[in-house]
C-alpha cells in the first residue's frame, strides 16, 4: 500500500518551523558530558596526576565557557558525518557504495542477505580465521565448509577452494589475514565460473590494494573493522560493507530495518519495505551507527598512510633481522602489486630446523613479555561447529596445511607505532627464542 514519493529526509529531526520539535524528547548533551568523554579518552598518566587534576579543572573551565555560547549537538545518529565518511571511505576505496555499520560482522550479515542466502546453502571460508566469518551462515543454518590456507601466508587456498565447490555453494568468504591480501584472482575465476558471490572479509585490510585494486572491492562485496585493535577504530566498534554492485542502492535501509522515508503508507510517515536478494526478499537488520564514531573514523582514515608506512617499516626491520637466522620464515611484505596493511607480523619457524615448535616458542616469547596474538586457532578446533552437528575430525583432515601450521609453525606478532628500543626487543627475543630451542633448552 505504498503511497506518496517524498523527499528521504528523516522526519524526526525535519520538523520545520515545529515549537516543540521531535529532538526535544532526548536530552541534550551537556558540558559535564564532554568533560567525562575527555576524562575516558585522555586518562591521567601514572605519576602525573596532580597536573592532571590541574590541567582538566583548567580545561572543564574552558568547556563550560565554550557551552555558554554553544547550541547542542542535534543528531546523534545516521546523519551528516555518516554520510561524509561514507564519502570518504568510497572515494578511498574506488568503490560505487561504502556503508557505515556496527561492525564488520554486522557488514558480512548485511552481505550475505543480499546474496540470497538461505538454510542448508554452503559457504566456504578458510579454516584459519577470526570466529565471525562464519557467524552469520551458522546462525541462520547455512552450511559452512572450511577451505585449507596457503601455507606462505595462512590465506585461503583457492586450490582447495576449488576442490570444495558443489552445486549448493552460495558464497566464498577470502580473508585477507593480517592484512596481507588472499591471491583474489583465482578465486573470482571460480566464482564468475560457479555463479557464486565473493565477499571478502576485509577486517584486516582497509588501505591495503591487489594487483591495483582496493582489497575489500575486488569481490561482490567487501567488509573492513574498525574495531579498538584495528590498524584504524571508530572509537571501539564500528564496520564498513562495500560494494559495487546494483545492491549498493539500497545500503541505507538494510543498515535501518528496511525503513524508507522516501515512500509514505496511508495515514502514516513512512514506509518499511523488504529488500531483493539475489534470491527473494529480506527484513533488513538494524546495525546502525553514531555520529560520534564517525568523526573518530574520519579522523583517524586522515592518518592511515602514515599509520600503515610506520607498520611497514616496523616489518620491514623484523623481516631484515629474521632473514639472517635459518630457521625464522619472514613472511612476505608485498611488492608493486601487492600493498599490505601490516596490521599483523606473521611468524613463522621451520620446524625441523629449530628442532621444536610454535607451541614453544609461544611460551618462550611470552616469558620474555610479549604478547603473541592468539585467537586465529583453525575453526573446526572450537566448540561451536561440533555442537552444531559438524564432524569436526573429518574437517581437520580435508585442512592438513591449517592443521600442521597451526600446530607446530606459526604465531602472530603485534605491529604498531613501536619505538627502535621495542622493536629491537621484539627481534632479539623471537631471535634468543629460537636460538634456545635450536639448542633444546
Ligand atoms: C579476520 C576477522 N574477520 C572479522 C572480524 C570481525 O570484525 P568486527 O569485530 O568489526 O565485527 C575480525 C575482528 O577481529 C577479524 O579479525
């Protein structure tokens, strides 16, 4: 019963000429507001709190002066800063659509609707991988098959990709792990070959490019995290979906519950419409987001080339001292065509050089106070999918390369904004490590 075509304007906050306006019912931000956001995101250092205590009654002053003659905030949600780093993002990407959402999982959700996926449909994603590649697919009884990784970079196998394919394959989720790209193009050979849609799991990989173009944008659809521990963060949680495909015109209401302020049902303001996947209709999700992430996002993408050239380099050195000791694989650092984002170092040892394994050297590294990375454990080794009826034994013999790496070859360095004492910190005690289990201590 769709009625009238409007404007798409939010009709809470466009209340015209209204002396009691919609906004009024949510209370305005105020200055004692400002002032706890200041305290959270500029804590006191340790032995410094007394010019701390000083500095902030100093700069509450000032924010209270500031609000006297200030208005308040307005929108808080899904309004003009969204719609700039959305610009932002797609421009940056060389992507038709970029949609701001909750998170990155909430992005491959939003993608895989869109695919038409349905129950007992299958969806192939790498057996190393962070738990929410397969969320979505589990959690609405889609069946995930886990492809072996390439053992250079722990990245899907499109090799083995190809082996798993079968008539019922709907999606095909590449990770590009630690930022470093999956080898795309056989992959998307396979998919233009099997009707099969591609989105690639970008949690990692905003900035980085394969072969000239934006990871995240090389598949149907892309989805990068800006969580806390990402290269880059919207303030704690925050996702972006990409896309240039036809379904990047209805982004805005599969992000809002399919709400369409540009349609009208009789007697009412608005519409709410079902959207069209590649196979039927879907009731969209509600994953939106703040204005405030936003600005933090923004500012924070205004920083990301510097932030990836410090990571690059701090590789670079780790690779440069790695190189000389048999025994340490460095990963690869990318060439012309291939840009990481070295969000992470990935380590790796030949086993039968150093004479012992990842496990040891794991606990080697953190005795010496670093911190490995360790949540990128094969899939089929947690509860989950063996609570969901999978056989978990037979996964992890279809995963040999998964299996043997995780086990015995590979771990996760941190790379950030390192001082040179750090980071040489970091090369010595990786290099003593191995050293010690060469000579069985
Ligand atoms: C490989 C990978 N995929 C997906 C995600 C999920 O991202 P988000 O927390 O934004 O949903 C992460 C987060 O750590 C990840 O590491």
């Amino acid at each position: 019963m769709a009625k009238k075509k409007k404007a798409a304007v939010d009709f809470r906050y466009d209340t015209g000429p209204a002396r009691v306006p919609w906004s009024a019912v949510g209370e305005p931000v105020l200055e004692d507001d400002v002032i706890e956001l200041v305290k959270f995101l500029l804590p006191p250092l340790a032995g410094k709190k007394r010019a701390y205590e000083a500095q902030l009654k100093r700069a509450a002053g000032e924010i209270t002066k500031l609000r006297a003659c200030s208005g308040t905030a307005g929108k808080l949600s899904l309004s003009k800063n969204i719609e700039a780093l959305e610009k932002q993002a797609a421009k940056i990407l060389r992507a038709k659509y970029a949609l701001f959402v909750t998170n990155a999982t909430a992005g491959f959700e939003i993608a895989h609707k869109f695919a038409g996926l349905k129950p007992g449909d299958e969806v192939i994603v790498p057996a190393i991988t962070f738990i929410s590649t397969m969320t979505y697919p589990l959690s609405i009884g889609a069946k995930i098959v886990l492809a072996d990784v390439d053992p250079r970079t722990i990245n899907i196998d499109p090799e083995d990709v190809a082996r798993k394919i079968t008539p019922r394959t709907k999606v095909i989720v590449p990770v590009h792990v630690g930022g470093y790209p999956a080898d795309m193009d056989p992959i998307m050979r396979l998919a233009r070959k099997h009707d099969i849609v591609v989105l690639e799991d970008a949690a990692h990989a905003f900035g980085g490019s394969y072969k000239g173009k934006m990871l995240g944008t090389i598949g149907h659809f892309g989805a990068y995290s800006f969580h806390e521990v990402k290269n880059i963060t919207s303030l704690g949680e925050g996702g972006i979906l990409a896309t240039n495909t036809r379904f990047g015109k209805d982004f805005a209401r599969s992000r809002f519950l399919g709400i369409d302020m540009g349609r009208q049902v009789k007697n009412w303001l608005y519409d709410v419409v079902a959207l069209p996947s590649r196979s039927g209709y879907f009731a969209p999700p509600n994953h939106s987001t703040t204005e405030i992430q936003a600005i933090g996002l923004m500012q924070q993408i205004g920083r990301l080339k510097g932030i990836i050239a410090k990571r690059k380099k701090a590789a670079t050195y780790l690779n440069s001292r790695f190189s000389k000791v048999p025994g340490i694989i460095p990963p690869p650092l990318g060439d012309a065509k291939i840009k990481p984002t070295y969000h992470l170092y990935l380590l790796q040892i030949d086993p039968e050089i150093v004479g012992d394994d990842a496990k040891t050297l794991k606990k080697k590294l953190s005795a010496r106070g670093i911190v490995n990375i360790p949540h990128y454990a094969p899939l089929y080794k947690f509860s989950i999918l063996r609570q969901l009826g999978y056989d978990t034994k037979a996964i992890e013999k279809t995963c040999p390369a998964a299996e043997e790496m995780f086990q015995r070859s590979f771990t996760h360095l941190p790379l950030y904004d390192f001082d040179s004492e750090q980071l040489k910190y970091l090369a010595d005690a990786v290099i003593d490590s191995v050293n010690e289990m060469k000579a069985g201590k």
